[in-house]
C-alpha cells in the first residue's frame, strides 16, 4: 500500500468527520432535534432553555458542547450515568495516557530505526510503500533492534502502572458506591431457581416451608414467586380480566367507554344514558367487586400450573442474604439454586421462568452458534481482504484493469473501501450477540450486556485482527494455525503486511464512527418522520423511551483499538497517533452523549473493567510474542532473550491483580454489608426497609391509576403483587398491566 493511499482514505475521513461534526453542531440547535441530541435531560425533566427560532446563530457550527465536555467533573458523570459511565470514560482516559506514551516513544525511537533499516534509493514521502515504515524494512541481525526492545519495555511498564493505578482507583469507588448508596433491595434480596415440584405442595408453600426451616434463625422475612408470563399470554390475561371487570359491573352501559368516572359525586354511567347515584355502601360493594374479579379472573395469583420454580427471597439483614446465596442449599447441587437477585429495574424478567436445567444445554448451543456465526463472518472478511490486493483483484477481474490504474481509483479500493464495508458488515454483529446472550438464560439487563459484550469483542478481535491477518482461504488459516510454535513467526510477518488495513480501519471505523456517534443518524432520521410525516409531537421523551449508553458495542470498540495499537506499536509505529487522534475525538464525544442523550436505566457496578484488564494483558502478551517471533526472524537472540523475562513480569502482573482485586466484583465484602447493616439499625431505618421490600420486585405491576387509586402491597402468603381500593378518586383510565 502507498502513502498516497493511506493519504487518500485519510483525508476522505477527516472531511466526512468535518462535515458530520459541524452539521451536529446546528441541528442540535435546532427545536424540533431537541428530543435527539438532548434526550436524556427531557427524560429527568431538564430540558433545555428555550430557543429563539429566528436566531441566525442556530446557523453556525460552533464548538460550545466540546467545551461543556472539557468542564465536566468526573462527579457530575457519576451522578448522571452512575459508576459504569465513569468506567467507561476511564477505559477512554487510560487509552490516551498509555498511547501518548507509545506513540512518542515509537514515533521518535522506532519509526526512524524502521525508516533506515536498510541502504536503499528514497522517494518522495507519498510515492513511498508503507513497508518501508514497518519493522520489515530492518535488515536482519542489526544492531538496532535493542530501540525496539526499549520500547517494548516502556510500553509494557507504563502499561502495568497505569493498569494498576486504575485497578485499584475504580475497586475504591466500587466499594464506595456500594457503601454510601441508598438501600438498594437488591442487597436483601436472593434469587432462587430449581425450585423441587411437588404433588401435595404449590411452589410458594414449598419455598416457605423450607427457608422458614432451615433460614428463620438467619433472618428469613418472606418470599415472592414468579410467574410464567409471556407477551401474548400477559395479553390475554389482561383482555379477560377486563371482560371480566365490565361483564360483572351491571352498572356500566356496553355501549359506554370501559372506565369508571368520578365527576364529582360518585356516579356510574346507566344503561339509558342517564346518571345514578349510588350511596356510599353501593359504591363500595362496586368497587369490592370489581377488585375481586380483577384478582380472581388473572391466572397468576396462587394457580400453580402458573407459577415458576423460581422466587425472590427477602431476608432482614444484607449480610444473611449474602450468606444464604453463597452457601449450597441442598446435597442436589441442581436443586435450590441461589443467587444474589439484581435490582428491580435491571431485572430480566423472561428469562427467569427458564427451567435452571435448560441454562446448561442453552450456554452450549449459543457457544456453537456463535462459532457457526463466526465461520459466516468469514464470507465478508475474505471479499475485503481480496479487494486489499489490487494484483489479485486484476486477475480475479479483468475488466478492471483500465480503472485501477488511474492513482484515485486504486486509492479508493485498496485504502477505503474494504474498511467500510467491513464496518458495515460488522453492524450486524451487535443485535445477533444481545440476541444469543438474551437467549442464554441471564437473569439481568446489565448481565445480558456484559455477556453480549464479552461475544462481541472476541468476535471483532478475532475476524478484524487475525482472520484479516492471516489472510487466504478458510483451509489456509487452518493450516496456519495448525502449527502452535510457528505462530509468533507467522504473526511477525503477518501483522506488519497488513499495516494499510488497520491504517484504514483505524480511519473508517474509528474517527468516521464516532462522527455518526455524535450525529444520531438512526434517532434523527426516526425524529424526521415522526416530525414531517406521521406529523407526531416528538418533542418530549419519557424516561423508559430515552435510550441507554451502549456499552456492549463501545466497550468492544475501545478495546479491539487498543489491541491494535498493542500489537503493531513496534510493527507499524505510524499508526499510534491515528489512534491517538481517535481517543483524543472518542474523549469529548462519549462525555457529550453521557451529558446529552443516553439515560442510565440500569448499571452492574463497575463490572466492566475487569473486561478492560484482561483485554488489555492479553493485548500486551500477544505484542510480546509478536515482537519475540520478529527478533527470532531478524536473528537477534539478544532481544529474544530479554523479551522472555518481559512476558514472564506481565503474566506475574496479571496474577496478582487477578487475586488482589477481581474478587471485589465477584463477590460481596461482608465488613462493607454488616456495618450498613449496623448503621441502619441504629438509625431505625430497617424497619422502613423492609417495608419498602414488599413492593420492590412486583412482575406484573398492576397501574394504581387503573380502576381506583391503589397501592401495591405484598402477599406474604403467595408473594403477589395485587390491587388494594384507597380512599381516592377513579381517574379515568381502563384498568391495564404497565
């Protein structure tokens, strides 16, 4: 690949991400984007101070939102996405610090020792080859190899540091967030699942009967079942529960709206379209009436061909519910499954009717789809690799060979157009891995995004790195990787050859993304319908419509440039400060979208960045290897051997970070939970607490402005949410499930 190329993509980028930021920066003035580009503060009720429609300033880009992102406080990110927000830009801070770090000591030491590797005619700087830019072009057995090896070494120990520092940072503010938050249910709470069927015994009794035995002196309060409901079942349960509701109330005309008015005095519409009023006990008995069909005609309340082997188990203390998820319940490691429940909102409630000896059988068969799914993905990736390689794009094409030698064109296809279209394709990828991760059986939201984030960022890595790298046909790469010794010199050569596609890629997918990031295409061109067409007020977004962050595609998205960056720092230095600009524009985007538009509806606490150091270790180890493979190639054992102790200090590192802090996300601190119990118990907050525990979890939320006002309290019986008529007046609305 030529620099002119490189140059070309480079400057289509850089105008296609000119043209998207500064046409952001005016429609976000404009009044009918404000439901796009400001979402989240209409959701909370912020929304944005009113705008002159005649003003001319709406009409010029300007570069106040860059500003408002620039003065943000990492507190106030924290107050408006919660800790994952924070994480996240964190993930963005590290990557700059460490590829400053790399792109100057690369840039300065390396890519000159890379340059003038060998005795050779120069050229102008365009008319050059990338190669002559990458570690290739070193001859072999020279003596500067030693620069690439002190730049390993810088890059691998400021890496470490910095991974430490944030480690250790963020594991404070994950127990500080858990400490000094306001009750959660969710710490009170377990889940259980594989509950044991029994002939005589409906599934509540059983649950009741046997943590009121073996849990009634570790703080047992009560329990709620869960019901097996579908969409269309729910469906029908609420279409015969209200023909239910208004076949019993002879009160009401059928040709009368279904919904009882309050106008004033208690009245109900008659039959002939006149008014009656009912005395204080009449319309008492209407409402009992009315309540007790509500309930009775639902299949769910205490029907146990409806109930499901699952039930939320609420406990006094924070520390007991800890204790009960943790210990084995029964000698059947298959019955009584228990786990701390996730917070109510973040709650999957589909999946949790899932029968606990189907999830097994669910992992393994998503696992085999995602590979099949992974062997498809091989289609596109081979078609763009073959458009990289304009000898073999002529003899596949002929009839090309006139267009691709005009400079313009040949730029084109080997420089921007196989990034793009495989950008393209991997759109694809998102929806189908939060389709297998829904389909695994996760009982949380936040759960569900982290799986599908963990099948996303090993499919991207794993189809944009070495599917791209190891380049050929499927049987080819096969072969490759059939050899396990001979894959640091495979990835050595390879890697380095294919430094015009992650040039490109870093470009298109990289600086171009976060451009239509920042746009909203898909929002804004929905808000255009909705606004010019369907001719339907956009203009006010509820919270449960408002979008929430991404970070399933983000995080990926991150970290495969990272890994990029990683392994071709000493390969191909001249891409580190492509990625430096991208990081740098990734900076102020991500803060002005979090600030903007998405709304944080559920998050998992931080638990994304484990993700991010054992991506980021393994970035390190493969760069290691790579750059072993390549001292092996250009036959300097002195580099070789102080390589070897590099990965042997990383693999050292990783460990003890592994057992210093990853059991912080993966379990509870019980002095954290004993003193919040401690402390609540002396201030007379528990008792509040456990009240607010009886409506915390309710599946079908029946909507207190259905038929009366009315409260939702709990069975303590069968644990079901139901109704309760208070002395209030009947809004005018038909009785629904939210």
């Amino acid at each position: 690949m030529k620099i002119s190329a490189l140059l070309t993509s480079a400057g289509i980028n850089i105008g296609v991400c000119l043209v998207l930021v500064s046409l952001y920066s005016i429609l976000r003035k404009q009044p009918s984007n404000i439901s796009v580009y400001f979402g989240r503060r209409i959701a909370t009720g912020r929304s944005r101070r009113n705008i002159d429609p005649y003003c001319f300033e709406r009409f010029i880009p300007s570069p106040s939102w860059v500003l408002r992102a620039w003065e943000s406080t990492e507190q106030e990110f924290f107050n408006i996405g919660g800790l994952d927000a924070v994480v996240f830009l964190r993930i963005v801070v590290f990557s700059i610090r460490i590829f400053t770090i790399a792109a100057l000591t690369c840039c300065f030491l390396v890519l000159p020792v890379n340059y003038y590797g060998q005795k050779r005619q120069y050229q102008q700087i365009p008319l050059e080859s990338l190669e002559v830019f990458t570690i290739l072009n070193v001859k072999e057995a020279s003596k500067w190899l030693w620069v690439h090896c002190l730049a390993l070494y810088i890059i691998t120990c400021s890496a470490c540091v910095l991974l430490y520092l944030e480690y250790k940072s963020i594991s404070k503010m994950r127990l500080a967030h858990i400490s000094e938050s306001p009750p959660n249910p969710s710490h009170f709470t377990v889940l259980v699942r594989a509950i044991p069927w029994s002939v005589e015994d409906s599934y509540s009794n059983s649950v009741k009967r046997f943590f009121m035995k073996y849990h009634a002196s570790a703080g047992y309060l009560f329990h709620q079942m869960v019901y097996k409901a579908g969409t269309i079942q729910k469906l029908m349960n609420d279409a015969e529960k209200m023909y239910m509701m208004f076949k019993d109330v002879s009160a009401i005309e059928k040709n009368c709206a279904p919904s009882l008015i309050h106008c004033g005095t208690s009245c109900v519409v008659e039959h002939s379209n006149s008014f009656k009023i009912l005395s204080s006990s009449d319309q008492d008995n209407v409402k009992g009436k009315v309540v007790h069909d509500f309930c009775d005609d639902m299949d769910f309340p205490g029907s146990s061909k409806k109930e499901c082997a699952t039930a939320f188990v609420f406990f006094k203390t924070r520390h007991a519910a800890v204790v009960a998820s943790q210990v084995l319940q029964s000698s059947n490691p298959m019955l009584w499954v228990t786990d701390m429940a996730p917070e109510p909102h973040d709650v999957y409630w589909s999946n949790l009717w899932i029968p606990f000896g189907q999830l097994w059988v669910r992992k393994i068969a998503i696992h085999i789809s995602a590979i099949a799914f992974m062997l498809v993905f091989l289609i596109p990736v081979t078609f763009v690799q073959g458009m990289t390689q304009l000898e073999q794009l002529q003899q596949t094409f002929p009839f090309l060979k006139g267009i691709l030698k005009k400079k313009l064109v040949s730029g084109l296809f080997t420089g921007y157009l196989p990034s793009v279209i495989l950008m393209l394709a991997l759109y694809t990828v998102p929806p189908v891995m939060m389709l297998f991760s829904a389909v695994e059986g996760t009982i949380s939201r936040s759960g569900r995004k982290k799986s599908a984030c963990c099948k996303i960022l090993y499919f991207t890595i794993w189809n944009v790195f070495f599917v791209n790298v190891f380049t050929g046909s499927v049987i080819r790469q096969l072969r490759v990787f059939s050899s396990v010794k001979d894959i640091p010199a495979q990835l050595a050569i390879a890697v380095p050859a294919q430094a015009g596609f992650f040039l490109t890629y870093v470009l298109s997918s990289g600086w171009a993304s976060l451009a239509c990031e920042v746009m909203q295409l898909y929002p804004l061109l929905c808000n255009l319908i909705k606004k010019f067409i369907l001719r339907i007020d956009s203009s006010s977004v509820s919270p449960s419509d408002a979008l929430s962050f991404p970070y399933h595609t983000e995080i990926p998205r991150l970290l495969l440039f990272g890994f990029i960056g990683f392994t071709c720092s000493i390969l191909v230095p001249l891409i580190l400060p492509f990625l430096l600009v991208y990081f740098i524009m990734a900076f102020f985007v991500y803060r002005n979208q979090i600030l903007n538009v998405y709304v944080t509806k559920y998050e998992s606490g931080g638990q994304y960045w484990p993700i991010v150091h054992n991506t980021t270790i393994f970035s390190l180890l493969l760069m290691q290897i790579i750059a072993l493979g390549v001292f092996g190639l250009r036959k300097s054992p002195v580099a070789s051997g102080f390589t070897i102790p590099l990965i042997i200090f990383t693999i050292l590192f990783n460990e003890y970070c592994r057992q210093r802090f990853n059991p912080i996300y993966k379990n509870h601190v019980a002095e954290i939970l004993i003193d919040m119990d401690q402390r609540d118990e002396r201030s007379g907050a528990m008792v509040e607490i456990h009240q607010m525990l009886q409506t915390a979890y309710c599946q079908f939320t029946v909507n207190p402005h259905d038929i009366f006002k009315c409260g939702c309290s709990n069975h303590h019986d069968d644990n079901l949410c139901v109704p309760v008529p208070s002395q209030g007046n009947c809004p005018e609305e038909s009785a629904s499930h939210k």
